[in-house]
C-alpha cells in the first residue's frame, strides 16, 4: 500500500547559524509553507536531507534533526567535515534552502527510560539528545547519557546537554579536557552498575565507536536490547538508490539505511568491515556497471 | 496557446500517458509517492532490475558523488528476487495505474528465458506491461563478461524474451562498447520493440586522502550530467542508422531542457535516473516544463519532436 | 617541511623535469608563453598531432561548451603538416628547453612508419625527444575505422613507429573501445614505452532552439571534468594489468588534487588538456599546489604515489 | 620565437556596471595590478577573454574593448544573449573577476581617415567606437560611422557614439524608431558618393550583415580595402584549441580568429556557410573524435 504520510521537500530560512565549537555549527530552520503543507514534524532519530545551495551537481546531506519548536522551527547540530558541510557553514540568517524530510525510522522509547543509556560520540549526540529531550518534556525521567568526544571543543552542546541530562550527563574526552580522560568505552566502565542495570541502549557516533560500545554493553549485560543509529553514504535518502545499505545477521538482502534505518537493533546488523582491500580478489574483480 | 497538449507515446501497442519515465534502479515508487502523486508526473514505472534469484549486491562503498558532473554506483543489483517481485511488489505498484516495465536480469540466455516464462505463467503476471532487458551484466558462461558487450549475446538474450513474452521487449543498452550500432542492430533484430539508450558508463574515481579507490569494487557504473552527451550520441547513431525503432533515452536528464534534447536526437521516451536523488520532485518539474514548452511553442504532441533534430524530417506539430 | 621535492620522472631514458605535460591540441606554446614562462610549468611540451600533409580540419561550428561537465570538439585534425612542423615549428619549440613530444597522425600504417622516418631523417628531427601516436583516426584502408578501435591496428601502427624511431614512442589510447586492455596490450607489443590514456570520448549535443546538433559533424570528442572518471577508471585498469608500462594519464584534469587522483591510479606523468582554456596558468598553479602537497607529506618525489591507490605497493617517499 | 609581450589575467574590481539599453549593459573594470605587472593597454579592435563568476565549467567570453581610460580602466558593452552574459549581467560594483588580454589582433589604421567608413550592426559597434575616439584623440579626422540596429532601445551609446562621431553617426534602425529606417544597407545605399569617395572600410556586427555590407561596398567601390571583425565561438582565445577558425581564400588551412584576427581583410575570408547540413553528406560522416 502507498504509504500517504505527506512528505515534502519543504522550503526554509535560515533563522540562526552559530558556531558552538572546533568546526562545529549550530543551524536553525525555519519551513516557509505554502497553503496546504503539513507542518514539518519529526521523531527522535529521524533525519532530513539538505540541498546544498550550489549549481553544481551533488547530493543532498543526511542531518539528523537535533530538535524542534513550534511552527515545525528545527535545528540541525553539524560538524564542517567535507565540501558539502564546508558549503553550508556559509549560510547566512534569511538565506534560504531546501530540506526533504521527515526521513528514516525512529528510535524505539525506552520502556524503562531511567535505566536507558544513550551513548553518543561526537556529533552522533544529536538523535539522542532530541530522545532525552522529547521524554522528558513528555513528564518521563531522563536516561543517562554518556558522551565521548576529543575534547572540550568539540562538546558544542554543552549547555543543552546539560539541561535536559543534568547529572545524568556524562562526558569523556580523549585529550581530558573535560568529564572523564579517555574514550566512551573508559567511561562506560566507570559506570558498570548503570549498564548492568540496564534494559535499553541507544548509542549513535563514529562506526568503530559504536561497535566497541555495543559490544563492550552486551559483554556487561548480555540482556540490555541495543540500538544503533548508522551513518552511511546517502545518496538519495528516500530509498531510491540502494547505496546506503548495510547487511544484516537475519537476512540475505541487506537494508536501505535511509528507509529502514537508520535506527536498528544492533544484534540485526553486521558491521561494514575497515579493509578496503578484502582477501579474496574483490577488489579487482571485473565491476559490474549497473548495479 | 493550446491545453490540450499530448505528452504521450505508445510503443510496441503499449500507451505511456506520458514520454517521461523514471529509469531502472534510480526510484522509490512509495516514497516519491508522498512527494508526488505518481500519477501526476510519470508516464510509467521501471522497476528496478529483478534477477531470478534475491541478491544481495556489493559491499560498501556502493557510490561516490562526483561533484559537477555525477556519480558512480556499484550496487551489485540487489534486489529480492522475481518470486517476491510477482508476489508481493507487483500489487503495491498496481495502486498507481501507470504502466509497470519490469527490468530484468539474469545469468545466462536460458535464466533470461525462464523469468520470461515465469512472468508469462505467474497469476500476476499480467501487472508486467513490458520488459526491459537489463544486458549489462556478466554472462557467466563467458567468464563474467557482459551480455551487452557483444551483438551475439544481446541477440540471443533479447530474442529469448521476445519470443516468450507476449508484450513490448526492450533491450537496454550498454554504452561501454566500441560502437553502439551492433549491439543496436542485434536487439532490433533479436525482436526489442525499443532501445534503451544508455545504461551506466564505466568509471572509478580515488579517494586521495585515502590512498584507494572510492568505490570498494573500484569501478562502477557512471550517471548524471556528465554522460548526457554520450547517451546523445549513442541516441543519433541509432536514430540515424534505425529511423523505425523507437529509443527510451536515458542519461543525465535533469529538466525538460535536457528531454527536448533527447527528443530531437532521437528518443520517443526518456527516463530521469541520478536527478531525481537529489531532487524527488524532478519528474514533476520536468512535465510541467514540457507542457509549457508545447503549449508555447503550439505543439499538440509532444512526441512530434523525435528525431527533428536530423534534419530530414517535417517537424509535425 | 622539505624543498628539495622531485616532481620529474622518466620514461625510456628520457627525463622530464616535472610530470605535468599539456594534452596535444588544447595548447599554444608561445601565446601561454607569455603568461607564464613554459620552463617554471612544465615538465615537457607535447604538440597538437601533426599529419603527414597539411590538413585544413572541420567546418564550422567545431566546439560545443557544455556546462559543468565539459566541451565536444571536432576540430578534424587541422595542422600545417609535418613538413611545415620540422622546418619551422621544432625550432620554435627548442627556445623553452623542454623536451618536444610529436604527436602524429596517419592514414594508413605504412604513413605512420613513413612519419616516423622523415622526423629520423630531417635535420630538425632530433628535436623530437618522443612520439606520440594519436590513435583516433580513421584507417583509410579499413573504411574509416579508428586504428584505436582494434588491437591488431594499434599494435601495427606502434610497431612500425617504434621500429623506426630510435626515441620513446606513446601509444595514445581511445576510450571509445569495449574494454581497453586489448588495446593497451597491443600497444605495449607493438613497442610503445609509454601508454598515454585517455583521448576524447565521443560526444554529442543537440541545439535545441535551433534544433539541430551544436557540431558541423553531429558527434565529436568530449574532454573536461566530466571524463574523468572515465580515464581513472581506463589507467586504474591499465596499470593493474600492466604495472610496469608507464601510464601518462590524461582527461578532466583541472587541479592538483585530479592529478594526485591519476598519480595514485597509476600515471607516471600527466597532460592537461580543456581546463587550461579557462585558465592558461592552470599548469603553474597545479605545480605549486603539488610541490606543496610534497612537503606537506614529506615526499621527496612525486613519482613515488604512481598507482599507490592499489594497495599491493608500498609507498616509498 | 617566444614573444615575450607581456600578456595578463588581470584580476580585476568592477567599478561601474549599468543597463544602456534592451538587455544591453556597459561595464567598466578596474585592473588591480600585483607590483610588477604591467598596465592593461589594448588597441581597437582587441578583445578580452571574461572569465564568469561560477563554480560550473564554462568558457570565458570573448568581449571587444569598447575603451580605455586611466590605469588601465576600460569598458566592455555587451548583450545579454545567453547563460555567460546573463551571469555577467548580475555584477555589481566591487565584485571580482579575471579578465585575460588583450587578445587578437587590432584593426590597421586608416591612410585616409576623413574618407573611411566604420559599418557596425548591433553590439558590433564596440570595436568601431574604440578606433574612431582614438583617431580623434590623436587628433586625426573621424571617420563617418554607419550604424544599423533592430530599434531605438538597441542603441545604448548613442551619447557617446554622437560625441565621438559627431554629424559623422548614421543610424538606421529595422523599425524606424531612429534615424534611417531600414537595415545598415539601406543606410549605406543613401551615402553611395562618401562610399564611393572612401579608401577603407571596418565592419562589425553579425556575420549575415556583414557579408552583405561588404558586399554593397564592394559593388559601389571595387577598389575599397574592407576589413572585418568576426565573431567565432571562443572556447579558449589564446590560439589553444584551434574551435574559433575561419577558412581563408588565399591559403590552405583557416586561421584561428582569436589569434590571427579577429580583424580581418573581407577578401581573404571565406564567409561561414548557414547550412548545417550542407550536401554531400557531411553531416552524418562519422565523426572523428580527436579531432
Ligand atoms: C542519518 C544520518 C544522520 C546524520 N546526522 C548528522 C548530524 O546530525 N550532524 C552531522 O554533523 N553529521 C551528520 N551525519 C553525517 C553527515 O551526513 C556527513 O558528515 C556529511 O554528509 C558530510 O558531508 P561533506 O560534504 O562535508 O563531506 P564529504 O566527504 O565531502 O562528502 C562526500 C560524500 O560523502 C558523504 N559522507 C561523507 N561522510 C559521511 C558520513 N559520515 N555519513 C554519511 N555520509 C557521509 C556525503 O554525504 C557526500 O555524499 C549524518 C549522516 C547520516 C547518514
Ligand atoms: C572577438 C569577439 C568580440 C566580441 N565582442 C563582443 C562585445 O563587445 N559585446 C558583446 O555583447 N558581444 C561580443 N561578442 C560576442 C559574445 O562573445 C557572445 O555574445 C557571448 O559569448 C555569448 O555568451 P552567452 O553565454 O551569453 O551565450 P551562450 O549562447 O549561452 O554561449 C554558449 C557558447 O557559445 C559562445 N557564443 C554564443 N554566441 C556567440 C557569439 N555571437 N560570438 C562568439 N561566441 C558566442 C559563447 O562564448 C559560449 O562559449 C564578441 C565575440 C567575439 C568572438
Ligand atoms: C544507483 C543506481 C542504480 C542503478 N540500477 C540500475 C538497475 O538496477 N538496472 C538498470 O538497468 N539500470 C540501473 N541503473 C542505471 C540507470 O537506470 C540509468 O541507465 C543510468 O543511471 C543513466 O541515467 P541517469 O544519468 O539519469 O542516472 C542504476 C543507476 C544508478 C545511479
Ligand atoms: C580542442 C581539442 C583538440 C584536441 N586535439 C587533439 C589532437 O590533435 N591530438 C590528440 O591526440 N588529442 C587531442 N585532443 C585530446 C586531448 O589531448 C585530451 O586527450 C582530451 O581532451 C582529454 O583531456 P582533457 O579533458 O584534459 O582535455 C584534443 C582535445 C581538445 C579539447
Ligand atoms: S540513500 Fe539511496 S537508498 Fe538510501
Ligand atoms: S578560441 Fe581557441 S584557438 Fe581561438
């Protein structure tokens, strides 16, 4: 069945653009609707696609939506990796540009959310930190947080995190900088009792980050239900190129990160290997053009 | 100013509302769905190459963006298989009324025969308006080269299709050949009621900071503005030498600009693949375009515009 | 940081002082001259192909710009002839003490063989440092098929080349072929030091105002970024079939990043063609942008990233 | 040998930019020189090669010099015609671009000024303009300057062209809303004594008027020398690519017009044909790709 959830590529200014760290950027959005549009709306997990403003041939970039307010207003929390970001760190108040969402699934809400543990890495925080938000402004207790990243300068979120988390926030950094010295796994061992307590994890960040951590959690709570937000390539973000798959333990056919992610149970999938180059011949095996 | 402009072609007795399809591989029928009302902005629905079995397709990387001029893809034809796609896809696509070309794909001439069969006997079988012959891809039987690269194996692969399947057949076309005119004149001959001109151009592009390849299968399959003017060539050499074989030009279209071309060059029918990423809204775009461009231009069919650009024909409007 | 950095390389005992050459007829010595001196830029001078006879070239219109992604030419080959080059244009080139690359072009094989006798004979001819045989011109015996298209062409056509000129000879590859590894084999038996990939791809582009294609000649070579993924993907290939050819890779390059991209696929040395139409000190600001690269990453020579992208090598700085 | 005539990308400000007419805009630059380079200095009839502010591949433009001032200052006035000029036509004041020239070569100056005859059609008239001021400015006498246009509004310079040219401007407009009706033959066809009494004759404007003023001129004076400006298509303007040709009459090989010309004798040229598909089949002769 055609699903009939209106999804637009809705038209926005930019209402504010700030930087709040080493290369990271703050953007808030305001959709301008013609008579009829639905009000953007979105759930914790849930991302956008931006068009970037270029004549230029790209693709759109995958942002996770760091938080909402009234009249469907979002903000995005990004990190100026690339060209694409570097392009929209240009952005000016009033100018404007075009975001297709809401995309992707959402996490699932934790049924005991003052056990949960949201476990972020660098800007991987934004889903979760729009998870600790929306529970608590529903009335439900916080889950603890624990967020690993390289050093003071790239918390950038300090002061929200701070208030929706309170002391449930905890933070690591690499250079010591701030929180605990070292990475979110070193934190996460401070806090074994948390985890063995634990039913629910939500963990979002760098691939390597959040293979450790899942496995570091399950090693701690074999019964502690995990998910993880991926971050794969995105060429469409509607489920219309098959580029942004990754496999899975439970079945043949990968899954489209875009449509049936980008949330999934980590049990579910099977982590993209590091080696470009895998034993066996692959990489020089005759390419198949279409594909 | 006229309103009642006909974007509309029929091929092989098959009627496309309109000349504007989305190409193989490239869409999401449910989600483009919610952006816009399929109905409102396409002509019919290519699906993505099915194979006999479900394929899991390559390892990531599977695509690269190319800044400027496009992409690269290497997706290893991931799809769920034809049973799933009889079973169970076919339905869903039936909702949208518009004519459904299934691209297929197989291992060897006889594979290409069998999902034909298996089309024809299937009790939804008959939701399979046409079939697009998806010939790049690797004839097992001759150590992994592709179907498309040589007249012989396109023949053969077409002719077992046409011959099975009792509706239009099109042969989509491989670009990386020396000329496109053999492997365009097997599959008129093989019995394509049309050509599908270009599938991907084979390209591969490095991540230097990396020090590898983007891709993890090193080279794939090329798309976007940066091949438009090879699918334009491809499609005047086989206008040019098969005037009476209607062309389903494909390759880097992105507005009704880029259509027109195509028309004049010699398409009857086009498919948008790699821009409809970045904008989902693009098949809408493009139509309206078009009709404004007939209805300037005081043209009551689109369609009259195939093959004007060679000079020898009346343009009839 | 080092500034002792090596950006030159050498093919066949003969050394070029930077790996970055112009591509063959997107070049004007004495006019670039003036922009900035050839001696600080580059590394050699390749010259537009020279035929055996004066050829007058294309009608009108011979050049299409394509936005964003590149340019079709059919410029048809124009030149004074190998006469008017040994008499007069070698004597020019010998001011900017680069090494002169002769890129020639002939009707049949014997011409070629009969080029490359006349260069060893004429008083001139010692200016001539290489050969590079264009490949993409149509063999007048075989009805006008590209001596590129077919290995047993290119093989002849270099061979007869190698057997008589007693300096490297090039064997510029077409893209317009099937596969290109037939072609570089072929090229590599018949004697060629070097392969130089790619030449144009062939293009075509419709005026839609004027409903007619853009070029006199309908097709034509289509050069730019748009092609390079293309060339990456014919050098990657190349190299990992024949890691000990050298590979002067050409097609789309526009900065120093394209050409580290080249390097790391698996060039020895470079040629810029179209991008240098916009900007005639592409090449110096290339230079400085890799001499940069080197010290940045502490690499005494450039050459050393030749095909590093293929993981087997180590990467000897 | 190496000619060793400086020649520049001028990195240049623009210092004025207006609309002088229907889609017809005038545009002064201000070269900002690095210690060292030398001041732009161009003669009539040389042209520019205008690089567009645009990420997108693209050609530059090739654009007459309609004059220069001070420092190298000079003016181009142009048409808006297609993508190029309608990115050109949103410059404002202190906007940026590189300007490569001067380029070409430059029309030979009159023996007999008094006598000679300036033709211009449409944006033509640039070059025109820039050797009848300076022969005034060197105190020579001006020529008589025949001006053909479609109307009123296509005119732009009209107050400049009558300070130079003086009782010496004669305009004709298609639809008769100045001067002369009529097309630039029918102006010339009234002066047949001053066409008649004239030496030599410069022409610029579209190829079509252009052959037939050479034509008129040559019927009514067999023996006046006429030189043309043409207008190819410039993929490089400095000679590299060999697109911007012209066949010639008295040799072989046809001259690139960016380098030889773009200035030259009507009677060594052989006028571009208008048939794309001449006979004889050309038009579908297999291309030959490098070319
Ligand atoms: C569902 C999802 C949510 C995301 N949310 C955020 C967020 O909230 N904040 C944030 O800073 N980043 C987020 N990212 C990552 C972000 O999309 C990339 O950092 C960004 O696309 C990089 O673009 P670029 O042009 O700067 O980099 P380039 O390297 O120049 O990009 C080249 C191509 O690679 C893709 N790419 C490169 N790195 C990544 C990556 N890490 N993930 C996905 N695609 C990549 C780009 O989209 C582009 O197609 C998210 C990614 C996904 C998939
Ligand atoms: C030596 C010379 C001097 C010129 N001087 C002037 C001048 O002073 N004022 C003025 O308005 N115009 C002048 N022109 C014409 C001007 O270059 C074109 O109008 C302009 O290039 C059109 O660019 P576009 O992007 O607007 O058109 P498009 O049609 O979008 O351009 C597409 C391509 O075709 C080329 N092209 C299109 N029309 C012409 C043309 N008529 N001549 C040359 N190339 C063309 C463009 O340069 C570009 O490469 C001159 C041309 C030449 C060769
Ligand atoms: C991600 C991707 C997947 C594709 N998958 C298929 C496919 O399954 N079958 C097929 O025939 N073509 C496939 N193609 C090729 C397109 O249908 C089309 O021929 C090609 O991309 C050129 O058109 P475009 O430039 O508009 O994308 C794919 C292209 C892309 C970019
Ligand atoms: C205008 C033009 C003329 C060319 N003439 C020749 C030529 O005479 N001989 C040749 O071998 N290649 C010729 N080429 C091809 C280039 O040398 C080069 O292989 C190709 O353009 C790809 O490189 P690029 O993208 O850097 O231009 C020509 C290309 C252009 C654009
Ligand atoms: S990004 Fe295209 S299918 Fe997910
Ligand atoms: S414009 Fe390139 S040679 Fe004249």
């Amino acid at each position: 069945m055609p699903c009939d959830t209106p999804l637009l590529d809705y038209h926005c200014h930019v209402l504010d653009h700030r930087t709040v760290g080493n290369r990271l950027k703050l953007l808030t959005l305001r959709p301008v609707y013609a008579p009829g549009d639905p009000e953007f709306h979105c759930e914790a997990g849930q991302f956008v696609m931006i068009d970037l403003p270029t004549p230029v041939f790209h693709f759109r970039r995958p942002m996770s939506v760091l938080t909402t307010y009234e009249s469907g207003v979002f903000e995005i929390f990004y990190k100026i990796h690339g060209r694409g970001t570097a392009m929209m760190a240009e952005l000016q108040p009033g100018d404007e540009l075009n975001v297709l969402g809401p995309l992707g699934n959402t996490f699932s809400l934790p049924a005991d959310p003052d056990s949960a543990l949201l476990v972020g890495g660098g800007i991987g925080i934004a889903p979760l930190y729009f998870l600790g938000k929306a529970l608590k402004e529903s009335g439900q207790p916080v889950p603890s947080c624990y967020y690993g990243v390289r050093s003071q300068r790239e918390i950038g979120l300090l002061e929200p995190l701070t208030q929706v988390f309170g002391d449930c926030l905890h933070i690591a950094t690499d250079d010591g900088s701030c929180g605990t010295p070292g990475n979110v796994c070193h934190l996460l061992n401070l806090h074994e009792s948390a985890i063995r307590q634990a039913k629910e994890a939500y963990i979002c960040g760098p691939t390597v980050m959040m293979k450790a951590a899942s496995t570091l959690l399950k090693t701690l709570n074999p019964a502690i239900r995990t998910e993880v937000s991926l971050e794969e390539h995105m060429p469409c973000g509607t489920g219309a190129c098959t580029g942004c798959v990754v496999f899975r333990t439970d079945r043949l056919l990968p899954s489209k990160t875009c449509v049936e992610g980008p949330v999934f149970p980590v049990e579910s999938i099977v982590w993209p290997t590091d080696d470009p180059f895998p034993r066996g011949g692959n990489a020089e095996a005759a390419a198949c053009a279409t594909t | 100013m006229r309103d009642d402009v006909d974007l509309g072609v029929e091929i092989g007795g098959l009627r496309f509302p309109s000349l504007i399809l989305n190409a193989s591989g490239c869409f999401n029928p449910s989600l483009f769905h919610r952006v816009t009302p399929l109905e409102t902005c396409l002509g019919g629905i290519v699906t993505k190459t099915v194979t006999r079995q479900p394929t899991p397709g390559n390892p990531q990387q599977r695509t690269v963006e190319l800044p400027g001029v496009g992409m690269l893809n290497s997706i290893g034809l991931q799809n769920p298989g034809l049973d799933d796609f009889l079973d169970r896809e076919i339905l869903e696509l039936a909702q949208y009324h518009l004519p459904v070309v299934l691209s297929i794909s197989a291992r060897s001439v006889d594979e290409f025969g069998e999902m034909a069969r298996f089309v024809m006997e299937h009790p939804h079988g008959d939701g399979v308006k046409a079939i697009e012959v998806n010939l790049s891809c690797p004839n097992i039987a001759k150590g992994g080269v592709d179907f498309g690269n040589a007249p012989q194996t396109v023949r053969d692969c077409t002719r077992i299709v046409a011959q099975t399947f009792d509706r239009p057949v099109f042969a989509k076309l491989t670009p990386n050949v020396t000329s496109i005119l053999p492997v365009a004149e097997a599959a008129i001959e093989g019995g394509a009621h049309a050509l599908t001109a270009i599938n991907t151009v084979l390209g591969s592009a490095i991540d230097i900071r990396a020090k590898r390849p983007h891709l993890r299968r090193v080279s794939g399959g090329y798309s976007g503005p940066g091949i438009k003017p090879i699918a334009i060539h491809a499609i005047w050499q086989i206008h040019r030498h098969f005037p009476d074989t209607p062309i389903i030009g494909v390759g880097g279209i992105a507005d009704a600009a880029d259509v027109l071309e195509f028309l004049m060059a010699g398409a009857s029918l086009v498919q948008v693949g790699t821009s409809c990423f970045r904008d989902p809204a693009v098949f809408r775009k493009i139509r309206e375009d078009l009709r404004q461009y007939c209805q300037t231009e005081e043209l009551a069919r689109l369609g009259a515009l195939t093959g004007c650009a060679h000079g020898e024909k009346m343009l009839t409007s």
